[in-house]
C-alpha cells in the first residue's frame, strides 16, 4: 500500500500546478517551474542529471523502481543545475528520478535503463 501511495505521489508530483482565478483564467505559477533532463536516456552506465528554469538549491536525489522502492538516494547541498548519476547497477527497467529542492518543492523524471 506504501509503494502504491509513493507512485501515486510521484505521479502527480510529475505534473504541472495550475490554479483558476476568479476570471476563470488558468494561469501557472513560473516562480517554481524548474525542467529536469536526463541524458543519455535510455541509459547504460552513467547519466547526466540537468536542471533547467528557476534556481533552487537541491536537497536530495532518489531514484525509485516502478514498484515504489527507493533504489538510489543522495542528499545535497548543492545549486549546481547538472549532476552525474552512476546507474550501472541498476536492473533493466523504468524508473522514476525525484529532485527535491531546499524550497520543499520536488520534480520528477523518468528515466529507463538498459
């Protein structure tokens, strides 16, 4: 039941806020629209992690099974915008890569390995 809640998180974690004014407009919030971009994907060894939009410091980077479990995590400190994952340990398969910010805010990627 955790991992099921854990994907369902991730999952909407994935996609974009919107919000409804009064007028009925939708309007997106750009402070918090940050782009994450994995290369190369699919991915034998070795990615590359690039965070692309607004700055915010990274906190943490986990990488999770489809199933849910947590098969990578790293804290940072760090408002570098690009980081190198090694994934050669990593079984064939998909996984989700989720980058939490230090303003609590997280995005998330698929990435599928070879």
């Amino acid at each position: 039941m955790k991992r099921i809640l854990l994907l369902m998180f991730l999952s909407f974690a994935a996609l974009n806020v919107h919000a409804q004014s009064r007028d009925g407009i939708v309007v997106s919030n750009p402070i918090n629209e940050k782009k994450l971009t994995i290369s190369p994907n699919p991915a034998v060894s070795d990615v590359k992690l690039t965070i692309e939009g607004n700055e915010a410091d990274v906190k943490s980077i986990s990488i999770y099974s489809v199933i849910g479990s947590e098969v990578y995590s790293k804290a940072y400190n760090s408002s570098s915008n690009t980081f190198d994952l090694a994934v050669r340990s990593l079984k064939k398969g998909k996984y989700m890569v989720r980058v939490i910010f230090t303003d609590n805010t997280s995005e998330v990627v698929t990435l599928i390995k070879q």
